[in-house]
C-alpha cells in the first residue's frame, strides 16, 4: 500500500509541476462541431459534402475518435488533409476542418433521413438528409413533348432525357421500332449516333429526329423508342400526328393538252384526275372556261370521293361554234373541291368541215367558168 500511495503521490506531483496537465484527452468537451448545412434536400444517388469545423476551446489537447452512423446502405467518408481519418487532435484554442461524404444510394425511398457524426462514441453534430423523390435502381428515358404534329412533308424532332440511376457506367444502344420507310436518326452533342454512354447517376439529352414516308397516309402513329444494355433498359414511346394535305392533278392519259375540231362539231377529250395529297378530297366538280359560244361538258360532272394516291378519268365533250373560223383556240378545264384545284389548258384547232370545202370548191369553179364565158364573149372584140 505505501508503494502505491508514493506512485501516486509521484504522478500528481508530475502532472502538477512538469507541465503534464496538457497532456490529450479524448473527451469532447470543450469541443464544437460546427456546419452550416444541417437540413438539406437531395434526390436519389447524389453525392452530399459537408465541410465541418472543429474547434477546440478547453485549455486541452483533444484527441477525439470520429465515426458515423447513417441509414442502412448508405456510404460515408471522413477526411481531412487529403487523407481519411478515424480520429483527429486538435490544440487547444485551436480548429481543424474535416470533410464528411455522404452517398445517397440510388434505391432509397423518398422520406428524411438522418446522418450523425460521433465523436468519442458520442453524437456531436446530427444532419438532415431529405430524398424528395423516389429512388430508383434502373435506367429512365422521358420527354416533356412526346406528341407531334404536322404534314407528310415535315420532320419532327424530340428530345428525350436517358439517366442512368444504376451505379455503373451504362453503354445504351438506341433503337426505334419503325415500319420501311421511316427515317429515325438520334443526336447526342450535335454528333448523330446509334449508342451513347452514361455514367452513373448522370443523363444525356437525345435529340430524336422522324420523317415520315412521303405517300403516307393522314392519321396517328407510334414510334417506339429504346435505350437498352445487356444489364437494363428503359423506353419510350413517340406520337406522330399526320394531318391530311390536299393536292389535286388534272392532265390527260398521255399527258397532251390538244386536239382539233370542226366548227359546230363536238369532240371528246379523256381527263384524268389524281389525287396528289395525302387526304381523301370529296365533291371534285368540273369547269370550262372557252370561246364565245363554245361548251363543255363532263361525264360525270362530279366525283364523290378521291382517295390519296387514287386516279379517275372524266369524259369532255368540247362543242365548238357552228361560225368559228379555222385557227387555234384555248379551253381552259378545271377540276376543283373547296381543298384543292387544278387546271388543264387545251389548245384546240378548228378545221374547215368537208362541207364547206366544196362549197368553196364549187364557188371558185363557178367564178372561173364564169371569167372564161367573158373572156370568150367580149375578148374578140
């Protein structure tokens, strides 16, 4: 007992007299844990870095062990001076900064979590972690506008955003599932591409840009969209809305815009109409617009309905007047619905008939015969 009692009485008297009374302790008191960022909102995936002060206001060494407690999955790293540490000592009077990492897992639940720092096995600084929405293990492919509108002739561009919420670097192939004739091409960058590569928890924008075939029809069409790897995919499905165009050509069979007639005779021209446009065109009636007393007529004067694409012929009956003179007139034919219209020029040649050709025939003989009784008559005298 009174070696124990000279041991003690030895260390009181060192501590007390030799400067060991600044020796470290590892307690926290006296020490603060200081940031400014205690309640945060992240999304699923995010990396959070939190800069904290220790300062140490006893007149003591600390020497404090670090650790952290967090939600189940998550992952966490304390550093400081570019290293990791599981302790750190501070002077007295004095601060040290620490960095502490927190990994939001991509598949939590959407809710408030809790992350605290423990120093000595005690808390000494308790932070809010908020996960707005619901995380994810899988790979997304989304656009604000997947609905287009326009005409055969118009290209329609989306964009699409592809994350990838998995914690690997994912190489996507992109594939629209299309019909012949469709055109589908993908940009990333301003450079065009069949795949593209995402690292984790990071997105790239597509650009996706449709032509649609040039005879299409008008109506509603799917594009299915696909961003896939071996391990996940994701896609989407694009709306392409055709609106009907009209067009109309009226022409012949064999393409000619003329014929001959006789005066005060009929002739019959075959019309051939088309519908050019991608619509149905309905009621497509006929005019003339011709000499002074010329008609025209149609056979039949109306068609019901013309579909895209679809071809029907039309019998004119050209009248010409009974007095016109020989010589080339115009007939202008026209085909016309409320949506469209088109017109055809002819250029028609009137004969002389074979009946007024000997007529004439007859005149000038009579005029000759005649001269040659005068000449006969009077020429002796």
């Amino acid at each position: 007992m009174k070696i124990v009692k000279v041991l003690t009485l030895a260390v009181t008297f060192l501590m007390l007299f030799t400067g060991w009374n600044n020796i470290a302790y590892a307690d926290v008191s006296g020490v603060t844990f200081f940031t400014p960022y205690i309640n945060i909102a992240v999304t699923p995936g995010e990396t959070i870095s939190y800069s904290i002060d220790v300062q140490n206001k006893s007149g003591q060494i600390k020497n404090i062990p670090l650790s952290v407690k967090a939600p189940e999955g998550w992952q966490t790293t304390l550093t400081a001076g570019g290293w990791k540490i599981e302790e750190i000592s501070v002077k007295p009077n004095d601060s040290q900064t620490i960095t502490l990492t927190v990994e939001v897992p991509l598949k939590v639940d959407k809710g408030s979590y809790k992350v605290v720092l423990l120093g000595s096995g005690v808390p000494v600084l308790t932070l809010t972690v908020n996960v707005t929405e619901q995380g994810t293990y899988q790979t997304e492919l989304t656009t604000d506008q997947p609905n287009m509108e326009g005409t055969n002739k118009s290209t329609f561009s989306y964009e699409l955003k592809l994350k990838n919420r998995t914690p690997d670097t994912q190489n996507y192939a992109l594939i629209a599932d299309v019909q012949p004739g469709w055109n589908v091409q993908f940009t990333v960058e301003g450079k065009e591409v069949t795949s593209v590569s995402v690292e984790p928890n990071s997105q790239k924008l597509i650009r996706v840009s449709i032509t649609p075939p040039s005879q299409i029809k008008a109506g509603t069409y799917k594009i299915p969209i696909k961003a896939e790897t071996k391990n996940t995919s994701a896609s989407v499905t694009l709306e392409v809305v055709i609106r009907g165009t009209y067009g109309l050509k009226l022409t012949t069979p064999t393409g000619v815009l003329s014929t001959d007639i006789v005066a005060g005779g009929d002739k019959k021209v075959t019309l051939q109409v088309k519908n050019t446009g991608s619509a149905q065109l309905a009621k497509i009636k006929f005019y003339a617009d011709t000499p002074v007393d010329w008609q025209v007529t149609f056979e039949p004067d109306t068609i019901d309905t013309l579909a895209p694409g679809e071809t029907k012929e039309v019998t004119a009956t050209i009248h010409a007047d009974k007095k016109a003179i020989a010589g080339d007139y115009v007939v202008t034919m026209r085909a016309s619905t409320p949506e469209a219209s088109d017109e055809a020029v002819f250029r028609v040649t009137v004969k002389t008939s074979w009946g007024w050709g000997i007529v004439a025939l007859l005149i000038i003989a009579a005029t000759i015969g005649v001269l040659y009784y005068l000449i006969e008559k009077y020429g002796r005298r």
